[in-house]
C-alpha cells in the first residue's frame, strides 16, 4: 500500500465518523441550545434540566439513524475489503 493510499483510506474513515457522528451531535446541538435558552428565559437553573432532554433526544435519534449509520458503516467496511481483496 502506497502513502497516497492510506492517506486516501484515511481521509475515508474520517469522513464515514463525520457522517455517522452527525445525527445525533446535531441534535444534541439544537437540543442543548432550546434548553439554554428556555432556561435563560424563564431563570430556571436547574442541572438535571439540561441532561434529560439531551439524553431522550440523542437516544431517540440514534434508535431513528440507526440504520442509515449502520449502513453507512457497512459500506465503509465494503470499500475497505474490496481495497484488501484487490490488492
């Protein structure tokens, strides 16, 4: 395998993690930002206010994405076979 071969592999497989990480960092983002600004608006500071909602959403998007990352995730692992098989 040549540099410019791994690097390609490489650049790869940070690009399926940004892919695959995407869904639920984006809605722990605007999440975590309503609740901000729920608690900035109405003066409640309550700390378990800021974690529950996060963990239903995140949860509730990684059991919707599940398969478009899995499959994202497969087809990684495909790109990187047919990388071992040829060669």
């Amino acid at each position: 395998m040549t540099g410019a071969e791994t690097l390609d592999v490489a650049r790869d497989a940070i690009w399926t993690i940004v892919v695959v990480s995407s869904p639920p960092l984006i809605v722990g983002l605007v999440v975590g930002v309503i609740v901000s600004l729920f608690q900035a608006l109405t003066q409640i500071q309550e700390q378990t206010l800021t974690y529950v909602p996060k963990i239903i959403a995140i949860f509730i998007t990684l059991l919707l994405a599940l398969p478009f990352m899995a499959d994202s995730m497969h087809a990684h692992m495909m790109r990187i076979s047919s990388r071992i098989i040829g060669g």
